[in-house]
C-alpha cells in the first residue's frame, strides 16, 4: 500500500526528483555517467543519513549546500532546466498523492466493515429518526448501506479526481521552462505520473490552487459523512439500552467519579479529527483566496494537513466500526416504546379497506396522543378503546364512512408490528430485505472495483520506481 509516512518527506521526495533528474539527463548524454554516478550516490547518501532523525531538511538550498559540500559544483548539473518552484509544487503533489491514496485506502476499510456488518445483522431491526424524533423502523443494514454509500461517493471523488492531481508540474521551471530542454515526460514517468500539465505557467503557478483545493475538499466532504455517522452512533449512549454499541477495548473509557459511566471515547476522537479535518481545509481555501499568482501561500502544506488528518480519522473510523456491535432484541425495544409503526397503520386502512388516508392518519395520530396520555405502548392499548378512537376520528372528518373500525383486532396489530411494517415497504432502495439484499450486493460490487483501480494504480506506481532503480543501477 503506498502511503505516506515520515519516511516519504519533503527530503524523501527532493532526493527523487535529484535521482529522476539524474537518469532523465543521463539518457538524454547531459550528464556523463561518471558523474552520474557520483552524485546518485550523494543523494542517497544525504537521505539515508537523516533518516529516522525528527528533523530532516524541507528547502532544496540546503540539500543542494549539502550535495556540493559532497561532490562539488558538478553536483548542479542536475538542475538544469529545474527551480526550486516546480521542484516544490512537484514534492507537493507526490506527497498528496500519497495521502490521497491511502484515504482511499482507509475509506474502502470503513466502507468494507460496514457491508460486513451489514450482512451480518440483515435482519435486525432498528428505528430511523428524522427532525431528532423516531420516524420508522428500519433494518440496521439498511442505515449501514446508506453510510457505506455517503463514503462510496467520496470514495468515487478521489478516483475522478486521480487523473488531474497524477500530472507533472516537473521541468516547468519557474513558469516558463528555460533554454535547457528537458524530458518532462520522462521525469513525470520516472515518478509514476500519469501525464505532464502542458502549460508550464499552469503547472507550476496555478494548478497547485485548484488541484490542492479539490484533495482538501473531498476530504471535507468525507469528514463530513463520517461525522454524521459518529454522532448517529453517538446519541445512542443517550440511551439506558442502545442498540448499537462499542464493545472492544479502547473504544470506551470508565468516569474516575461514575462507576456507571462507559463514555464512547473513540467517538470522541472520531469527532475531534473531523472538526480538524475541516478547520485544514478552511486554511487550504483561505491561503489560496485573493493571492497573485507565484506567491508561495497556496504552496504549504494546508490541503496536504486536511488529507493527512482525513487518513487518521478513517483509521479511528476502522477500529470504531470494527467494534460496533448490534443488539437486535434492544432496536425491536426501542421501536415497541414509540408509535412509528402507526403510519403504517394508516397505509393498511387504505390499502386494504379504502379508508382515505387522512382519515387513517387522523385516527392514527388520536390513537399515538391517548397511548402516551395512558403510558402504553401501540400493542398494550385496549381495543375497545382503539374502536372509540376510531369513531371520534370519524366524527371529526365528518365522512360517510361506516363508524365500525374496518379491522379486527389481530389485523390491526399485524399492521402496527414493526417487522411487518418493515417487509411491507415497496419503493425502491427501501428496507425491505429483498432491496437490502440487492443494494448489498451492488455496494460489494462497486467495492471490489475500486479495490482494483487502487490495486493497479499503485502496480503503475511500482513499476515506475522500479523503472528508475533499474536505470540508476545501471550506473553501479
């Protein structure tokens, strides 16, 4: 898996570009072997001696001060052609295609261990809240394809956005290349891009804005979806008896005052690394905001911060649904204490007596207001009560409608029974196991597809380092 690390630093990558320069040169006979050779040498040297050390060179002066102190001023050969300001929006881009790749990465993790869980609990049953109130049930699997979906999305925004972000920006120079003619589609190659940003005022000056912006933004976005599922599992510890918890280690914490209390601090961290995630991407916009072209505000490292910071939410995401389990008997509890199934209490009348809809919903709502006046849930008020409700609500639309309710007692909690409720739903994309089942199946699918454009992305990116070691080691 390519993905960024200390060891993949502003150092790591100036070096490459050096090696890359060095064998583009070599090839095209700008630069004598022997040479060649030396200052290879030197430069992987200069790496491999800070490596592992918390500081380790940012500014390509001083890795070029410390390539002349070792082989001397030939040691300048390699930049023809070359300015610190390509070479910086090049190290740039490398380094967010390593944290582009491995969000990628993180986001096919969640995205997997949630259809698992999904498969896993096909059956159990859960309600669904809108407006912070209980609206219907649901199959949980059926809430948990919908997250997998919100982070296919973004999942899908990287992959479209790959082929602008995997282009070259090398060999531009300042902004408008130099008398050296240098081979920027064989420095591009050598690195694994995928092409070259033809104008070299484009490349080196104002794609890093907009480019930088979109990694910066899909991570945004990816937080945001994150987020929303962190704080839907969150409100479930406002509950005496959730439905969904944490069960493993590290995920939970216990109060140094309540013994009761097992506080959900993973979520916590979730929530926090969002709220960065965010806060990076705000900077990235801002510092590219009213500035003139060639000025270095765009160039830091803001959008690289937001992806970074993405990478290590989808890593506290993965151990947090990992560790979620669901209580199938507490989700149909949870349903039985409220009146959600009511509404399809009145799609019954309608469906199957004729009964006018609002006629039904106007009964149902009475039926909801004297069950919590009596503290009773739907299935424990008496049916002659339910009859007189009936009545009143008849009365009240002032219909021709016969005034006896329409259904017998075993027929209405048929209707107001949650998983019967659940099997009735018809539309598409709806709770119903068979529409469950094939959106799993569809969601499986688009995952492995993209595993496999990751897979043969990092393959080509691979090949192209082992491209280059192969010409360097031709030198030894």
């Amino acid at each position: 898996m390519t993905s960024h690390s200390c060891e993949r630093d502003n150092l790591f990558w100036m070096c490459q570009l050096d090696l890359t320069a060095a064998a583009v040169l070599l090839e095209d006979d700008q630069l004598h072997a022997s040479d060649a050779k030396e200052i290879c040498a030197a430069v992987r040297a200069i790496e491999a001696s800070t490596r592992g050390h918390a500081e380790r060179p940012t500014d390509y002066l001083d890795v070029q001060k410390e390539l002349t102190r070792r082989v001397g001023a030939k040691s300048t050969h390699i930049h023809i052609g070359r300015s610190r300001q390509d070479m910086l929006v090049t190290v740039q881009r490398l380094r967010l295609r390593d944290d582009v790749l491995a969000l990628y990465q993180g986001l096919l993790s969640i995205r997997e261990k949630l259809l698992a869980l999904a498969a896993a609990n096909i059956d159990a049953l859960c309600p669904a809240y809108t407006n912070g109130v209980q609206a219907q049930p649901v199959r949980v699997a059926h809430l948990l394809i919908g997250y997998e979906n919100s982070l296919a999305r973004s999942t899908a925004r990287i992959q479209s956005s790959y082929q602008r972000l995997n282009a070259s920006p090398l060999g531009g120079a300042a902004l408008a290349t130099s008398s050296y003619r240098l081979d920027r589609h064989a420095l591009a190659g050598y690195l694994g891009f995928d092409s070259i940003i033809d104008n070299a005022f484009d490349a080196v000056q104002l794609s890093a804005i907009d480019l930088c912006t979109e990694a910066a933004s899909i991570s945004e976005i990816a937080a945001l979806s994150i987020g929303t599922l962190v704080q839907d599992i969150h409100t479930q510890y406002h509950h005496v008896r959730p439905w969904l918890v944490l069960a493993k280690d590290g995920l939970q914490s216990p109060s140094t005052l309540m013994p009761q209390k097992r506080n959900p601090v993973a979520l916590n961290r979730a929530r926090l690394l969002a709220s960065q995630v965010l806060g990076a991407a705000s900077a990235a916009r801002m510092a590219a905001h009213n500035v003139c072209s060639g000025m270095t505000d765009y160039k830091r490292n803001d959008a690289e911060g937001a992806v970074e910071t993405a990478v290590r939410l989808t890593r506290e995401m993965i151990s947090i649904v990992d560790g979620m389990q669901i209580d199938h008997a507490a989700g149909s509890d949870e349903i039985s204490k409220e009146y959600s199934t009511t509404s399809e209490l009145a799609n019954a009348l309608y469906r199957d007596h004729g009964i006018p809809f609002l006629v039904g919903h106007a009964f149902a709502s009475r039926l909801v207001t004297f069950g919590r006046q009596h503290q009773l849930r739907a299935s424990e008020i008496p049916f002659d009560n339910i009859k007189a409700i009936y009545r009143e609500a008849l009365s009240e639309a002032a219909t021709e409608l016969p005034e006896q309710l329409p259904m017998s007692e075993v027929e209405l909690h048929q209707a107001l029974d949650a998983h019967a409720m659940v099997d009735h739903y018809a539309g598409i994309g709806g709770s119903q196991r068979a529409e469950v089942e094939r959106m799993l199946g569809a969601s499986s699918n688009t995952l492995a597809q993209q595993r496999e454009w990751l897979a043969t992305t990092e393959a080509r990116l691979e090949h192209a380092q082992q491209a280059l070691e192969a010409r360097l080691s031709a030198l030894t």
